[in-house]
C-alpha cells in the first residue's frame, strides 16, 4: 500500500489559518500549491532543508513563510534577487530559492533580477507566470497577453498602448551567464511532471554549485481569470503556450546546448565569490574604534521593547540605538519599525527584541518593556504590556498616569530635559538612557559608545552625549533611591 504524506520541508499544521487547520491562503485551482509541494518535496529527497533559504518577496507568495520549515526572509517588491545575493555573500553553503510572480520579477524587480542572472549568482529562481497580477485583485502584468481583460484593462491590453507580453525566459536567454533556464507549464498532467523535473534540476544545479538556474512556469489563476480550475488550465496551453512556447532554453548539463560551454565559462564558481568576515567589514567601514570592545552580556530575561510615538520623535531611530546596543554586548538583536504614511506626526512605533538565545521571529506583540513617548501610544499599547512589565513615560507630552497597578512605571520629562540642551528630537536618548540605567541589563556607557556610529548628522553626536549626562543626573536626583 503506497502512503501520500505531506514532505517535511513544510510545516505541519498551516497555523496562518488557525490552529490545526491545514489549509493555504491559496484560492481554489491555483497553481501555487502545486510548484510549492514540488519544491518541498525536492527538498527532501536532496536532503537540503537545513541549508534552504526561502525569499518571498510581494504577491501571492508572500505567506511561503507559514508553509515551509526553514530559513525564509521577506522580501520587498522585486528584491528578493538582490536578497538572495546578500544571502550568497554570507552563507556559501545555503541552497537559496527565489520564489517570484510575473508582476513581482518581470515588473517591479526587472533590474534585480536581470543583475543578478548576468552576475551568474548560484542562485535558484522560480517565476511563476499567470499573466496578472494576482495578489492586489487582477491588474494588468508585464505577462498579461494582447485583448487579456484584467482590472486595468477592461476593454483588453493593447499593444499599442500598453505594449507586447514580455517574454522573461527569453530575457534570461540573452544573458551569457544562467546555466539552466527553462519554461515549463501546469496546463496538463505531462506539463505537471515536466514542472517536477524542472524544480528538481534548478535546485540541484545550485546544490553542485553550477550557477544561475531560471524556471519560468506558466500557472492558472482561476478567481483572477474568472474561470473554473479545468477552464483555467485549458486556457494556459490554448493561450498562454502560443505566447510562451514551452521549451528548455539552456542547460548547461545537456549537450544539446550549444550555449552551455559559453554559459560554465561565465557562471560564478562559489570558491570566487569574495567573502568578507567580520573584522574585514568593519575595517572597510572604518568604525572599529567606535565599536565597544565588551563581554558578552547575559540577559536574566529577554527584553521584547516597544517604544512609540509620533513621526520625528526619533522612534523608529531609538530603536535601532537600542538594537545595536544589543548587538555590541555581544547578545542578539532585532528591530522592526511600523510607521504611517506621514513623515511627521504620524504614528510610529518601533519593536526590539533583546535575547540570549536566537531570535525566531522579530515581532513583539506582548512587550515586557513599553517606551510610550506621548499619550496616543499609552492608549495604545499599555494594556499590551505583560503583568510585571515595565512602561516608561515621557511625561512632558503623555500627561495621563498608567491605570494599570501590575506593571512598574516611570515617568520621566524626556522631551523637555533634551529641549533644554537645544535637540528636542533627542528625547529619545533620554529614555533610552533612563531604561538602560534603571533596569541595569547593560551599562549606559555602551550607548555612549554607540551614539557616535549611529547618529547620522555628525554635529549633533556631542549634544545627544551632553543630553546623555543630563539624563543620567536627573535620575540620580529624582528616581534612584
């Protein structure tokens, strides 16, 4: 008896959708599940998921992250070529996807991924082409084909204002460097099995260290084309197919090829790719002596920050003044900023995580440290705070006193001690300096070190220290006890 089990380079349970329930975001008929499942299971049999990183950039594939049990980073639009090089500089033995939609690749990341198939980068990409943009509800794609409906062109695409379908196996071919580009399609059962071979001969190719590998597949999107899934795929092969012939464009492994000697000529051995360790990055940087030179810190209890406010109150950068902190003890760090649209005076909030151990995720929804640095984000985040946490408060603009009685406070005037100094905007410094000294997870004296290679405008590094010392003296006279 032959048992069907889910590969184990997925998760088992899809906990996106709720606990134990197994489903994917994907719509019914999709063809993302199918190319998904492929590479799960190729990832298996080659024995790689601990080395897998998985870049999912915007579209229909940014959740990939729920689904496959290992390294995944999200992606800008586009980026994930440009990732997936900064992945390859550092990691030499990663096996690296690059999972990417005909509007994510072929539009918004043209130049990404042009750069880095001409590089050569031992790299896997996945296109997944549904001549649409599927994601943001249907919009015309560099794919979308000549008369095609979409959201964006209701009367059909013209070629005469919207130009021709683009042809991104065909763009790949023109470049010497890829050593296996093909286009395979998911309209049939031997176009399935072709896509399975396919996955598996991109990835292994990478694995060898062969170089740049490119499959195009052509995908159904049902809901998008408003079809039925059997109609969805009836219409790639008598539609999409005609546009974008089916076929194996290069493989450096055949000898059929006659590109393929000029392609392994060009394709970028991993032993030639210059590495660069860390004592070599910060001399090239010229910041080695401003970066403290300490004992790894052990934390008693992981810090998970959140410090919010409006836009211009040095939010987002008090987070990363923290962050770094972290990361010059020696422990590990993580910062995740969330701001609106506004550059002024909208809400922003930055999260932090300071841990001993790794860091799986960098979102901090249950702070066990609240910096709220005016009365709109004490509204909005107090009752986040864990029993026994810790909020601090900048009192000058937050006039309101925490409700809560399971929770230790501050309330500190940050904004009006930097005012007096002359830097309003640097009130975050005297939180920041106020949380380190109070709470005595690290020495102050490494934010001072710190400051000096963090703040950008270069005048304002001694008036952020001298608010430093101001900070550190109004908590000797009005806090300390």
């Amino acid at each position: 008896m032959i048992k069907h089990k889910k590969p184990t380079a997925f998760y088992e349970t899809f906990e996106r959708k709720g606990h134990n329930d197994t489903s994917t975001h994907y719509c019914p008929g999709c063809g993302h599940g199918t190319v998904h499942k492929f590479i799960a299971e190729a990832i298996d049999d080659l024995g790689v998921k601990d080395q897998v990183v998985f870049l999912s950039p915007v579209g229909c594939s940014v959740f990939a992250y729920y689904y496959f049990d290992a390294g995944n980073i999200q992606c800008s639009h586009g980026r994930a070529p440009a990732v997936a090089t900064g992945v390859r500089r550092v990691h030499k033995d990663a096996v690296i996807i690059s999972y990417q939609g005909d509007g994510d690749l072929a539009g918004i990341g043209t130049s990404e991924i042009i750069h880095a198939a001409n590089r050569g980068e031992n790299i896997t990409v996945f296109f997944v082409n549904n001549a649409i943009y599927g994601m943001t509800g249907g919009q015309m794609a560099p794919t979308t084909l000549n008369g095609q409906k979409t959201l964006t062109t209701p009367l059909g695409r013209d070629p005469g204002r919207d130009g021709l379908p683009i042809g991104m196996a065909e763009i790949m071919n023109a470049i010497t460097a890829p050593v296996y580009i093909e286009r395979v399609s998911l309209s049939s059962t031997k176009g399935v099995l072709k896509t399975r071979k396919a996955v598996r001969k991109g990835l292994k190719n990478q694995i060898d260290g062969r170089g740049f590998s490119f499959i195009e597949i052509l995908s159904p999107c049902p809901v998008n084309w408003k079809m039925d899934p059997v109609e969805a795929r009836e219409w790639i092969a008598g539609n999409l197919e005609p546009v974008f012939p089916i076929t194996c464009f290069r493989d450096a492994c055949s000898q059929d090829q006659k590109d393929s000697q000029i392609a392994v000529e060009h394709s970028v051995e991993s032993d030639q790719i210059p590495f660069m360790d860390d004592k070599e990055l910060v001399s090239l940087l010229k910041v080695d002596a401003l970066i403290p030179n300490l004992e790894i810190l052990n934390l008693e209890e992981d810090q998970l920050v959140k410090i919010a406010g409006f836009g211009g109150q040095g939010v987002l950068s008090g987070g990363v003044l923290l962050a770094k902190c972290g990361i010059a003890e020696g422990i590990h760090a993580t910062w995740l900023p969330s701001y609106g649209p506004e550059m002024r005076g909208g809400r922003a909030y930055a999260s932090v995580i300071l841990a001993n151990d790794e860091i799986g995720s960098p979102v901090v929804d249950e702070p066990n440290v609240l910096i709220a640095m005016n009365g709109p984000s004490l509204d909005a985040f107090e009752d986040d705070v864990v029993p026994g946490g810790f909020i601090l408060v900048n009192s000058s603009i937050a006039t309101r006193k925490v409700k809560r009685d399971d929770v230790s406070v501050l309330y500190i005037p940050a904004s009006d001690i930097a005012k007096k100094e002359g830097l309003t905007a640097a009130a975050n410094v005297v939180l920041l300096t106020i949380y380190l000294k109070h709470k005595g997870i690290m020495s102050t004296e490494t934010l001072r070190k710190i400051i000096p290679v963090s703040v950008t405008r270069k005048k304002f590094i001694n008036t952020n220290l001298r608010i430093m010392d101001k900070a550190l003296e109004y908590y000797d006279n009005n806090v300390r006890i």
